[in-house]
C-alpha cells in the first residue's frame, strides 16, 4: 500500500500573523462593545445613591442602535450614558476636557431619563412636575432629605431650565423637543449634578445607551453617609450586601400621563 505524504502547509505570511494575533482580536473587541454589549464606569456622586462613584455598569450597546434605526425608544426612569450637548460644552467647564492638551473632547455623562420628546417639565422647590403631574421621586428625594442637602431653593430647584451657565434661558416649564431627552441626576444637592436643567435637552445622537446593571464591585456595604458642607460621598457603614443588581425604573415613573397636544 502506498502511503501519500500530506503537503506541508505554507507558513503564514507577515501580513497574516499580524492580522491573526493582532488586528482581529481588535475588531472584534471594537465589533462587541460598539454594537453589541459594554460596560462603562461611574464617575462621580451625580448618581448617589442610586449609582456609586467608581461602580461599573453593564450597558446593552444593540438597543441604542435599534432606537437609533426607529425600533423602540428609550424610556422615562432609564439612565442613559451620553455625550452633553456641544453648546453646553463650549461654555461649561467640566463638560470640555482636553487630551494631553492636543484636542478636547466631550466626556460621557450619566444621568436619569426624566423627559420624553413632548414631554413638559416643571421644577418646583426641588420637585419634578411631568405633564401637569409631580413626579414620585421619593426613590432618591428621600435620601437626600435623611442627608438633610435636599436642595429645593437654588435656580436648578426651582425651574426646569436655569440660565446660570449661559446655555438655557431661564423657563418655569421647558417642553422637550422632538428628537431629544431631558435628563437630571439622582443627586439633589445644590451642586449635586449638571444636567438637563443647566445644558439643555440631550439629542439621540449622542447617547450611547441604557445602564441596564450594576456588575463591579461584587460586595458593597449598605450604608453611605454624604457630607454636605464638603459636596462629597463619606463614611460607609452597615452590613455587606451583594451589589450585583437590574436597575430598575423606579415606580414613580409609571403615572406619569401622556402629554397633551395643543
């Protein structure tokens, strides 16, 4: 019986391990975390006590570029990863940054997805009113009021969209424009978050997409003390608890009516 020596295979060529050991695994790491699932870091007390400084979220990137494409929308009670209007960056200082001085850049925020396109927001003495109706906020109001900081006198208090930064005219009431989301942060200090209230509405474009998890830190004590005076999360206490979680709409969000129509 003859036996047939298999051919040698060619060696691969430069090109090919470059592309194999190098360039693919980029894009496909590119490929998954752009259009397919991420996770991003808080950075930050914008988002106490919902969301903590330096915890990681779990982000569903497909459901941005299906909302994008027309398929579904995002909802009041989502929080959205995005980029602040360019307006707002140009004259608000935290939302320009610079890269080793060569360019600057806008960085992502995140924040609660107060109001739909139509939606009309009123601010009063620290409460949100959506379409003639308050909003149950107690999922952070009341946390705050135990830190004793709710803020409900200053301009962001006190009306939907406050001109103290030169990018929004002052306005009692701000109907949402088509096409775009008003967002607040869940911290209610006076400083607490820059936001909706001072940038303006935040068009689709620039979101990147819905935390949908907290993953990272695994453990969390239960307890987290603000210091008001300071502006600053402080001491923490309680018992360890597992901070793997949904991040849920709060409640509050689902009485909320439609919008009228003029």
């Amino acid at each position: 019986m003859t036996r047939l020596d298999t051919p040698a295979k060619p060696a691969p060529s430069t090109l090919q391990k470059l592309w194999k050991e190098l360039l693919e695994p980029i894009l496909f790491a590119v490929v998954i975390t752009q259009f397919v699932a991420t996770l991003v870091g808080v950075d930050g007390n914008s988002m106490l006590p919902g969301l903590r400084n330096r915890e990681r979220v779990f982000v569903p990137k497909y459901e941005t570029w299906l909302h994008k494409a027309g398929v579904g929308n995002f909802k009041r009670g989502d929080i959205l990863i995005f980029k602040p209007p360019a307006q707002a960056a140009q004259k608000i200082e935290n939302l320009n940054r610079s890269f080793l001085g060569l360019w600057n850049y806008r960085p992502f925020l995140i924040k609660r997805l107060i109001g739909l396109p139509g939606d009309k927001i009123r601010i009063s003495g620290g409460e949100v009113y959506l379409n003639g109706a308050k909003l149950d906020a107690s999922w952070t109001t009341g946390y705050w009021q135990q830190q004793e900081c709710w803020d409900t006198q200053s301009d962001l208090a006190t009306q939907a969209t406050s001109g103290r930064a030169g990018v929004m005219p002052d306005q009692p009431e701000f109907t949402v424009p088509a096409g775009t989301y008003f967002v607040m942060g869940d911290n209610r200090t006076v400083n607490g978050s820059e936001d909706s209230r001072m940038f303006g509405p935040v068009p689709l474009r620039d979101i990147a997409g819905r935390a949908a998890a907290v993953v990272w830190p695994v453990m969390r004590k239960s307890n987290l003390k603000y210091d008001c005076a300071a502006e600053t999360a402080g001491e923490l206490s309680g018992e360890n608890e597992l901070n793997w979680r949904v991040l849920n709409r709060p409640p509050g969000f689902s009485a909320v009516p439609a919008p009228t129509t003029p």
